[in-house]
C-alpha cells in the first residue's frame, strides 16, 4: 500500500487471505478505492463518476473498502465484513 501515489485516484481488486477464528482458511474478494486528499477535483470527480459502473461491472466481490490515507485501508475487518 506504501506504494499508492498521494494525488492519484486508483481502483483495486485483491484477493485477501485470512484464518477464522477455528483455523480455517479463507479468503475474500476486496474492491480497494483509493482517493487521496491531495487529489486534484478533476481526479475526485472523474474517479466518483466512474466508481459505480465498475462497481456493478465487477462479480464476486466481497467487500469494498475508501481510502484517502494508508490508514483508512486496514484489512483486518476482511474476515467480518
């Protein structure tokens, strides 16, 4: 996630692994949104504009998680949500 750009809007989609509460392993497909604060307005509307279509384009996805700092894109609920 270090890697994400601090002005640039980006789509994700991962598979995200994790083990329940009795030791099995799972998975889960996550939709990641990323939209700094330092993104300019013409990013935030294009990236807002274009979430919901990719969002119905996509199948199987478990989750969706925003985030506008590194610290908003914590994986630790995957295996609740």
């Amino acid at each position: 996630m270090a890697e994400l750009p601090q002005d640039e809007a980006r789509y994700a989609v991962t598979h995200i692994g994790y083990t329940t509460e009795d030791g099995g392993q799972r998975t889960k497909l996550v939709f990641v949104t990323w939209i700094p604060r330092d993104s300019s307005v013409k990013t935030k509307m294009l990236h807002a504009s274009s979430l919901a279509p990719l969002k119905q384009a996509l199948n199987g996805v478990s989750i969706a998680l925003q985030g506008h700092t590194l610290a908003d894109l914590q994986f630790d609920d995957v295996s609740t949500g």
